[in-house]
C-alpha cells in the first residue's frame, strides 16, 4: 500500500517536472521579448532618454507623465471695451466676443495649449492640456474604438446570421468573408487611401459626384471632420468578417430544436431573433465585444499609413515620439498609458468571465 | 399567401442579401484590381472608370505594365523573400514551442497551473506599441540583424495564441489515452510524442496558419526594426511605403498590384483551409 503511493506519487512529481520543462522555452521567450522590455520600458519612462543616441540620460521623475497628462478648463474672460468698459458685441451677429482661447490658459510654470473650446451656461470655456496632441490621440482611439466595435457588431451579426443559413455555397461564401480579414493592412490602408482620393480619381469622389452629392473633391483624409469617420469604415470593412466568425461560432452552439419550438408557438423571424438568439448569444458577444475593443484601442497601421502625422492614435503618437522625436522616455510614458489602459480592460474581461483551468 | 410563395419569398431576400454583402466585402479589392490594371493617364481620369478604359476612345484597355514594373522591382521581390523567411520561421517555431507549453496547460496536472494559464491569456492581448522600444534597445545592444530580430519578435503575439488554442485542443482528448500509454509504460513525454501530437495535427494546422498570416502582415515591428537595414523590409512595410521614383506621384497603380501580389498567397491559405482557419480563430477567443 504503502509502496504503490509512492509510486504514485512518485509518477506525479515526475508529471510536474515534465510540465516545468515543457512550459519553460514558452515562458523564457516571453520573458525575453515581452516582461524584459515591458519592465525597461517602465524604467525609461521616468527618463528623458534620447532614441538611437548616446546622448546622457538623465533620471526626471514624473515630468513625462505630468507633460502628458496635464489638462485645465479656463473660462475664456469676454472683451472689454476700453472706452465704454462695457462687454463687446459684435455689431452684424450679435454674439458676444471672447478673448482669446490661448491667452486664457496659464504659461507658467509649463505652457498650456488648446485642446478645444466650448460653451456652457452662456460662458466660453477652453480645455487646454500640455500636449494637445496626446489628449487628442487618446479622444480620437476612444471614439474610433467605440464606433467602429458598435457597427462591427450590428453587421457581424447581420452577416453571421445570413452565413448561419441554410444554402448553396454556404461555404464558398464563409471563405468568401474572410478575404477583408486576410488582406495585410498595409494593403487594405493603401487601396482605402486611394479609395478617398480627395478628387474624382476617387471611389467614393466618383459615385458621390454621379449620384449629385458633393463636388466630387471632398478632401476625406485631410478635412478633420471626415478624417475619423473615413478610419472608421476602413476599419468595420476589414474587422466586420472577423466578429461575424466569432458571432457564428455562438450561433451554432444553439440547438436547433429551440427554434422549432418556438416556430410552434407562432414567433416569427423576428421575436425569435430577440427573443432567443440574442439572449442566448449574449456570452458570445460580451467576448467578441472585449477582443474586439482590445484590438482597436491599439490601432496603429491603419493610423499610421493613411494619416500619418495628420492625426494620430494612441498607438501611432507613440511610435511618432520615438522614431520622428527620437523622445524614448516620453514615448515610453505614452506606451506605459496605453499598457495600463488596455490591461485594466482584459483584467475586467478576465474577472467577469472566469478562465476555465480544470474542467477535465 | 401560400407557405410555398412565402417560402419563395425568403429565399429571394435571403440571396439578395447574400449578393449585397459579397459586393460589399469584395469590392475594395476588386478596385484594387481594376486599378492595377490601368496605367498612369487611365489613371488619372475623371471621373474614375470602373474598369480600365482608353482615356480618348473609352474603349476598354488593359495594362500589365504595373505588374511588369512590380515584378522588376528588386525590393519588392526582396521582401517576398524575406517575408517568406520571416513567416515560415516563426510559424515553425512558434508551433514547437507552442505545443509543449499547449500539452503542459491542458494534459498535466501541477502546481501554479492558474497562474501559467493567466499570464498565457494575458498575453494574447498584450499592446505591441508598449514594448516597441524597450524591444529595439535590447536588439541593438545585443547587435541582432533585422531577420532574425523580427523572427524573434512575432511569437509575442504567435507563441501565446498557440499555446492558448493548443490547451484548449489538448484539454479535449481523453484522458484515457494519456493514462492508458501511462499504464503501458510509455514516459509522459513519449505520450505526449507519440500520441498526443498526431491526435492533435489538425489543431496545428490551424494555429500554424493563423500564426504565418499574422507573421506575413505585421507591419508595426517590421517598420521599426528595418528602418536603418532596408534589404530586410518585409512585404507590408515596401506597400505601405512603396519606393517610388523622384518625378512621379504615388504610383497607386504599382501599389496596388503590389499589394494584390502579396495578397494571393493568404487568399490561397484562405479558400483551401476556410473550415480550419475557422476553428482556430473561434477556438481562440470563444473558449476563454
């Protein structure tokens, strides 16, 4: 007795080591390539190291971070008439004038430029930051990411539904769905940006002007207003195939007597839809959902080959601070923000969903 | 109305919607293509023609110039070669490395197994922008050339998606092999060769394709890493930055024929092993 459970624990410390051995050429390239330089790049990041350069480091604290972060809301203070010391009006419009918005924020003992103005309660205010060009990168990620996930959701799961059905070349067209995915990025930016040729060599120039809307020289990549929805179509063309498959994968985990039941009782396509494929699908989604915000909150080569430094993302302002400003330590702070970001999401993630680790 | 006419009725929505959506998917790319096909002034005609015509005439015309021109550009036809080398090497790679860590987390029983199977989801997510320098210093100081360093670098995202996708196909056979080989004498290792691997061939199919696609579009690390050794650029760094010569503009037509070059391969792997490919992405976000 005493014997066999020494043997037998004897076979488990042997299964232990085995798994040590087996898991260490994993874990030691990963500390290699992701927990070594994660950690160096928290080091730089309390510096003002130069990139590529042998230039002295010096050790600066937290002045990285606060010159990133660093955002204040002024009230921008009306003009005065000198003579009158009345507020001045303008005499055609009627609207009140304002100093201006760059004079409102303070200078010392760092320099505040503008982010952007608005109004509330009939005052002028501006949100100035340190560096207007991080606070923007950050909005424009958010925005994007919330946008594009929305829509990619509402169409992935139109086309999962339509490749759920029943019909000839029901495969042809799954493989056919997954050529947008496929397709390298730097392809799909490069057809895109030429798509959006700000005249009618353009695309979407063309069929605007055919259908008698605009004058077929909308400046898509260069105009602010359009530059963000622009990256947002792009992006929900070529990740729409990819949340169809996760929300296909769920779809065929229903059984399919569930709808015949219900087909019984009378529900049509519809109420069958919201009523028992959506909550039935509803784990599906929130992993699609979570995977999908991850990828987009660190969407760089989009970014980076259509825009370039006309607009930036989280990930794009990064990579510009390191290779363009050669500034490692403030592009090290800037990736630590977006490491802390995106981990305080699939810690969530992680926390709300549980990993399985024994279910054999 | 009849149930056969409504019956009718559904299919034909059913397969207009179907036709909707394969324009909607295929359509950028078929501009590509059509583009790739005309030359320079065909190009620069408006309003774009949606396929390559004659400027004066309309008679349609096509161009193979751009592929011609494509074909004798010595950095595109280098970055084939590089791209091929860097993505089959991480595949094979990540592959062997993978499936010892995928047998480990899904077959064996030891101490901190949550822990291991934590940091390997964890890292499936991990921002690549947040180690793009520390990563650059340590390949520099080290004097690593850009081929190698690339190679290196993608199983950061490869190693773990393989590993993740492997246990959890590792995690589905049967125990009672395992334990059966073990009763039989044969060591775990000898197990794990001899019978879970063959087992588990299909699952290394499908990670091994989504880990060359992923290595074949990385354009983040590529771009950095070979910025000062140009004969090591890769596919997704010359299109997205095509060399052009001086006097012209950017040569859309050459970039798109480019791109549309560097894209066959994928469609190939695509349209062979759609069901694989499939089951490897759902594998690997939905079984979390």
């Amino acid at each position: 007795m005493a014997n066999a459970k020494g043997q037998s624990s004897d076979l488990a410390k042997q299964e232990q080591r085995l798994a040590y051995w087996l898991l260490a050429p994993t874990f030691i390239i990963l500390l290699a390539i992701a927990i070594y330089p994660l950690i160096s790049v928290f080091g730089y990041s309390f510096t003002n190291a130069t990139f590529a350069s042998n230039k002295p480091t010096e050790f600066v604290g937290l002045d990285n971070y606060r010159n990133l972060l660093s955002m204040t809301i002024v009230q921008v203070p009306p003009l005065i008439d000198e003579a009158t010391g009345q507020i001045q009006v303008d005499a055609e419009t009627g609207e009140v004038q304002y100093e201006s918005s760059v004079r409102a924020l303070p200078r010392e003992p760092v320099r505040f430029r503008v982010v952007t103005d608005f109004s509330l309660f009939g005052n002028k205010y501006v949100l100035g930051a340190t560096d207007p060009a991080f606070i923007r990168a950050v909005w424009d990620t958010i925005v994007f990411g919330v946008s594009t996930v929305f829509l990619e959701l509402v169409l992935g799961m139109m086309v999962a539904l339509i490749v759920n059905a029943n019909f000839k070349g029901r495969g042809f067209m799954r493989a056919l769905i997954l050529v947008p995915w496929v397709i390298p990025t730097a392809v799909s930016s490069q057809i895109w940006e030429y798509m959006f040729q700000p005249n009618r060599t353009g695309f979407f120039n063309t069929v605007l002007w055919y259908l008698g809307m605009g004058s077929g020289e909308i400046p898509f990549l260069s105009d602010p207003t359009w530059q963000l929805p622009a990256m947002i179509v792009i992006d929900v063309w070529k990740t729409t195939p990819f949340m169809a498959l996760l929300l296909l994968a769920g779809l065929q985990l229903i059984p399919a007597d569930i709808y015949e039941a219900a087909d019984v009782d009378g529900a049509g396509p519809v109420r069958s839809f919201f009523q028992l494929t959506l909550p039935l699908l509803k784990g599906t989604i929130a992993v699609a959902l979570v995977f999908r915000t991850l990828d987009a909150l660190r969407v760089f080569d989009l970014f980076q080959i259509v825009l370039g430094q006309a607009r930036y993302s989280m990930a794009s302002f990064t990579y510009y601070e390191l290779i363009q400003n050669r500034a490692m330590g403030y592009s090290s702070a800037s990736s630590i923000m977006i490491f802390l970001v995106l981990s305080i999401f699939a810690i969530g993630y992680m926390r709300s969903l549980g990993v399985k680790s024994d279910d054999h | 109305m009849t149930t056969k006419t409504k019956h009718r009725i559904n299919r034909i929505l059913l397969w207009a919607l179907i036709i909707v959506m394969a324009i909607w998917m295929l359509f950028p790319f078929y501009w590509a293509l059509n583009s790739s096909f005309k030359t320079e002034g065909q190009l620069a005609m408006t309003p774009a023609t949606f396929i390559p015509r004659a400027p004066v005439t309309g008679d349609i015309s096509f161009t193979l110039k751009n592929y011609e021109s494509v074909f004798s550009n010595q950095a595109f036809l280098r970055a084939i070669v590089n791209s091929t080398i860097v993505a089959v090497s991480v595949t094979v790679l990540a592959l062997a490395v993978g499936a010892f860590a995928g047998f480990a987390l899904g077959k064996l029983r030891y101490r901190g197994k949550n822990s291991t199977l934590y940091i390997i989801l964890a890292m499936t997510m991990f921002p690549q922008i947040a180690v793009l320098s520390g990563l650059y210093t340590v390949i520099t100081t080290l004097g690593i050339p850009a081929i190698p360093s690339l190679i290196l670098t993608y199983l950061l995202f490869s190693l773990p998606f393989t590993a993740w996708v492997l246990t959890a196909f590792f995690r589905e056979l049967p125990t009672e092999i395992f334990q059966s080989a073990q009763v039989d004498g044969a060591s775990p290792f000898q197990t794990f060769y001899m019978i879970m691997l063959p087992l588990t061939a299909p699952a290394l199919v499908t990670t091994g394709l989504l880990a060359f696609i992923g290595a074949w579009n990385e354009y983040l690390f590529a771009l950095t890493f070979t910025s000062i050794q140009p004969d090591a650029r890769t596919l997704p760094v010359i299109i997205a930055n095509f060399p052009s010569q001086a006097t012209r503009q950017i040569p859309f037509g050459e970039i798109m024929a480019a791109g549309i070059v560097s894209s066959i391969p994928l469609f190939l792997l695509v349209f062979i092993f759609q069901r694989r490919i499939v089951a490897g992405l759902t594998a690997g976000a939905v079984k979390g």
